[in-house]
C-alpha cells in the first residue's frame, strides 16, 4: 500500500506526492471563467400557477444536433437553426438569442428543443420549435445560455 497525501491545492491547480516515492505528480484543472458570485446573480421568481402532470406531459422535448445556424438577414437578434432531430428530416427552428452567440460557435452541439409547438412564421422563416435556454441578470446585465447537452446524447432522444 502506497502512504500518499495532497500536499498543495487551490481551485486551479493541486499536487500530488507520494511518501513511498520521490516524485510529484501535478494536475492542472481547467481554469474556465469562475461562476458568478451568488449575490450578483438575480433570477426570475418561480410561477405560483401550478401546471397538471397530463398537460405538462404533451410537451416533447428531443436532444437535436445543430447542423448549420446562420444569422437571419436583416434581424439583428434572430439565429436559423438547421436541426437533426433523429427523424431524418432536418428541423428549422428560429430563435431570438444572436446578441449572446455567434453561429459558428454552436454548429455540432447538442442542444434541447420543444418539437411539438406549431410552427411559427418569424422573419418569413417556419420556426418548428423552441430551443430551450436559462436566463438570469448578473450585475444588471441579462445573461443567456442554451441547454447544451453531452454529444454522445443522440439526436431525437426523448427527455423525460
């Protein structure tokens, strides 16, 4: 049995050292954008009308897989969504969300989409669908992020 203990740790980085051996092992953890401080954060309070399990129940939400998004001409916040989701038959759905992503930048994600609303016109464009994202205001600024889920999850996976 080896006798081996953390010598040094931080939130970025920790060594590892064992007694039985000289050498140090050193792990250096992903130093991605620290999480907004608690007390910065504010969110939309929760809906006090409550929803019924069978009405709740017809909404389906699939795991799609972007495979193009563009910028819609002449809209400053609409991107257009080419969407897998798993039915052979591509997916366009529409959505308002350009001041917070580049198109390029979401091409091969995995994202999570309401399939069943009806189609919506918007710009001249059938959007069939929502994609589904979480927003909160930090430091008076408001902050969006879509659902994006792992890549092995595949598209036209049914949440539950």
């Amino acid at each position: 049995m080896v006798d081996a203990g953390w010598i040094a740790s931080d939130f970025t980085s920790a060594t590892f050292a064992s007694r039985e051996k000289s050498s140090r092992l050193s792990i250096n953890f992903c130093a991605s954008a620290a999480p907004p401080l608690i007390s910065n954060v504010k969110i939309e309070p929760l809906f006090e009308e409550t929803v019924d399990f069978d009405t709740f129940s017809k909404s389906d939400f699939r795991a799609v897989k972007v495979k193009e998004c563009v910028a819609v001409p002449k809209s400053k916040k609409l991107l257009q969504f080419t969407l897998d989701d798993g039915t052979g038959v591509d997916r366009t759905i529409l959505s308002g969300i350009h001041a917070y992503y580049e198109p390029e930048e979401l091409v091969g994600k995995t994202l999570i989409a309401i399939t069943n609303l009806p189609p919506r016109a918007m710009m001249g464009i059938e959007s069939c669908g929502m994609l589904l994202s979480a927003i909160h205001e930090e430091e008076g600024e408001e902050k969006l992020h879509l659902l994006m889920v792992d890549n092995h999850i595949p598209a036209g996976a049914k949440l539950y």
